[in-house]
C-alpha cells in the first residue's frame, strides 16, 4: 500500500531544499547503461524532479512518475523550458500498464531514487526486465544519509532536536541500510538482471535555512510544525544546533545498478 506523505507544502520545501545529483551520478547511469539520444528513461517515483531533469539532458525523452499530483506540479515548473521530460501521475503498479503505452524493450533506464522503499520491488522489476532493451537497466539510488544521522556534532544536535520535538528517536534511512541494499541486489538478480554498484561521495556545506527546508522537506505535511509554532520551532533548532557551526554534510549517493544482458 502506498502511503502518501509528499502532498501539499512538503512539496514545496522538497523542490526548494532537496538537492539533486551531481554529474558524476548521471555519467555512472550513461557509461552503465550506454545511454544516448536514441534513449527514452523512465523515472519511477521521480517527487520534483531531482533525478529527471539531469536525465533528459542525457537522452531523447524522460517520463517522470509519481503517484504525489503536489509533487508532480513542482516538478513540472520546476522543468519549465524543459521540452523532452513528461510527467505521469502513478506508482509502481501503474507500470505494468505502461507496457501497452511503450511497447516492451523500449526503455533504456529506469531509475529510482529514494523511493524504492515505498514499492513492491519483487513485483516491479521482472516488468521493468520487459520494458528495458538489452544493456538497459534499473538503478536504485539513496542520496546520502539524512542529516540527523550524520556522525558529527551538529548533526547528533539535530537528532536530539528533532527526537525530543516528535517525542520519538529518529532511525529511519529510506533504504540506505545494507540490509535492505542486499534484499534490493538480490531481487534484481532473481528478476534476470546483472547488479553492480557505484559510489558517489562529497561534502557539501550548509546554511541554517537550507537544514530547516530540509528538515520541513521530510516530515509528512500533517506533523510539519502549525504556522504560528514555526518561529518558535526555528528559533530553538538554531539555538540546538548554532553552537555546533559551520553544518558541513558528507553525501555518500549509492547507485545500486541491475543491468538487462
Ligand atoms: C523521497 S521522494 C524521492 C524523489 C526523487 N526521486 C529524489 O531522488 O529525490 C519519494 C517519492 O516517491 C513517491 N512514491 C511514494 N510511493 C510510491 C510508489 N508506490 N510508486 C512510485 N512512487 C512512489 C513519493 O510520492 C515521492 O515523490
């Protein structure tokens, strides 16, 4: 079952304060998947656009799908002057249908960043194995930890922060878990597919507004702080973390590939 938790500001916050890939993340899926402008690439649970973008640079067309209409509207402003990404509303059990749509092999990636843990993988990728040409293939992306949970003091602030405000510890690393990483391996291998893996790090420095749109970005829109608590809540994540400046974040991005022989 999907649970939509993406709707209303939050996609407003995760357009302006999640950030994107770096390049060298789009040339891994290009030299993986020999991609080219011959490709069209799907990408499943695309939120605003953060991976979708950067891949219609790389081919002839781009679909980006969400089940989230509030964060397929930021990701189409945010594609204006964009003429080759197109935007469907639906989740992985839409894609079977998009069969009839594409034809099979058609595709030449799919991508999925940071949204796999919200699908039914097992399920998903013999259908993607059909859509794919041959020496296509999937790639499952996470873009670094969350910001909470990052071995530094800043970070271990935030958690507490954060932690004490929901009244709960923090533990949630969408998919990142080696755990989960070797489920995803594995369910790309009995689906027909050649897994491999890249790792993209760097570190990234960032401002106070930049943690608290963040911040907004991943908290679902009904536990988001009320407007008039806003200030109030700001104020003491400042007065959490300030003491611990400046708030540099290390970004491991995992691209775990499944590549169609
Ligand atoms: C954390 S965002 C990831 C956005 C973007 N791909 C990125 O890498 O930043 C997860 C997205 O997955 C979408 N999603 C949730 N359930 C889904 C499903 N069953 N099928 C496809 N997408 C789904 C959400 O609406 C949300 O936009």
């Amino acid at each position: 079952m999907t649970i939509l938790k993406f709707s209303g500001e939050v996609a407003e916050f995760y357009q302006r304060y999640r950030r994107g890939y770096p390049a060298e993340v789009l040339d891994a899926l290009v030299a993986e998947f020999g991609l080219g402008a011959e490709d069209t690439a799907l990408d499943l649970g695309c939120g605003t656009g953060q991976l979708t973008l950067p891949l219609a640079a790389r081919t002839r067309s781009v679909v980006g799908m969400d089940p989230e209409p509030d964060m397929l509207a930021q990701a189409r402003k945010a594609a204006a002057g964009v003429p080759n990404a197109n935007w469907l509303v639906g989740a992985d059990s839409d894609v079977p249908a998009l069969e009839a749509l594409l034809g099979k092999g058609t595709l030449g990636a799919v991508t999925i960043g940071q949204a796999l843990h919200w699908m039914d993988h097992e399920t998903l990728f013999p259908v993607l194995h059909s859509l794919l040409r041959p020496g296509g293939g999937v790639a499952v992306l996470t873009n670094g930890a969350p910001m909470w949970l990052h071995d530094s003091p800043w970070s271990r602030a935030l958690h507490d922060y954060l932690s004490g405000w929901l009244g709960q510890p923090l533990v949630r690393t969408c998919g990142a878990e080696q755990e989960e990483q070797d489920r995803y391996r594995a369910s790309l291998e009995a689906a027909g597919f050649i897994a491999g893996e890249t790792i993209v790090e760097y570190e990234d420095e960032i401002d106070l507004e930049f943690v608290i749109g963040a911040v907004y970005s991943a908290t679902p829109e009904d536990r988001l702080p009320k407007p008039d608590e806003r200030a109030r809540f700001e104020e003491r994540l400042s007065v959490a973390i300030s003491p611990h400046a400046p708030f540099v974040e290390p970004i491991q991005v995992r691209i775990l590939t499944g590549r169609k022989g």
